[in-house]
C-alpha cells in the first residue's frame, strides 16, 4: 500500500526480469496472492494532500503507476500461476508504505515506512514488525490495511 507505489511499478517495467518480475512470478506458481494498494486518484483526500505539497501531478502520477501495475498483473494472470496479482484504487489516503506478508497466519510480517512531512521518502526510518513479537502493534496495522482495502476498487488496465 502506498501513494503511488510509482518506485514498485518502476522495478516491473523498467528492470530486467530476473531482478523482480520472476521471483514475483515464482511466488505466484507457489499460489501466492498479491494485491497492492494505491491511492484512489479521484479521491478527495489525494487531491487534498496533492495540495498540500504543491503538487497537482500526484493523482495522474497514482492513475499510470495503477494501471502499469495493473497490465502487469493482467499478463500474470495469462501466465495461468495459482497466485494471483490485483492491484486495487483505496479511498483512504495512505499513511506511509505498509507491506503485509500472511496476516492471518502466526508467521506474519509487516515492513512499513511513514510519509513524514519534510523527509524524504529514501530517509523515512523502515519499520518491521511481526506477530509474533509484537502483536498487538501487528494486528493494528492489519486493521488498517484490511479498513484500505475494504474502501477500494479494482484498477483496470
């Protein structure tokens, strides 16, 4: 989940295939199922934090990264894997960059990054948390991913 997820999409479509698409595409043939979050681009929160950067490219930048993501998944799901690819429009505007690795399962992992005012995104401190040690921060960050993808939509390419 994030913004744009512009620097994910730019490790699909702009790195060689053994860097990123084919481990992504061997968790998919083990069943994996993977679904990235982006901001809506028509949301009136996009559109508000959008200004408060001073920067009216942020939801067209999410619309393109969204729907080059999508088009890569649409190829993987050509591919027949068991796993599935979706990439899905969120309403809710993301605070930070969270990934979620088996949620529902004791093994559970997150890695998040908060968008901090006047930090750049490289210099943001990474965060990662696991049930097991820490799970009732854990099971926070599941709420509100879950709360995310509940008020979202799929992207089409």
């Amino acid at each position: 989940m994030g913004i744009t997820l512009r620097s994910l999409t730019g490790l699909f479509v702009s790195r060689p295939e053994h860097d990123f698409t084919d481990p992504v595409r061997q968790l998919l043939r083990r069943g994996v199922h993977i679904t990235y979050l982006v901001a809506d681009p028509d949301s009136p929160l996009l559109a508000a934090y959008a200004d408060s950067l001073g920067d009216s490219g942020i939801p067209a930048r999410a619309a393109e990264a969204a729907r080059q993501l999508s088009r890569v998944a649409a190829d993987f799901a050509a591919e027949g894997h068991p796993g599935r690819m979706a990439v899905r429009y969120t309403r809710q505007l993301p605070t930070g960059y969270l990934s979620l690795v088996d949620p529902d399962g004791t093994t559970g992992r997150c890695r998040t990054s908060p968008y901090l005012p006047g930090v750049r995104r490289a210099d943001s401190p990474v965060l990662d948390i696991t049930r097991a040690a820490r799970p009732e921060v854990f099971a926070r960050y599941v709420t509100y991913a879950r709360k995310a993808l509940e008020d979202s939509r799929e992207v089409t390419p």
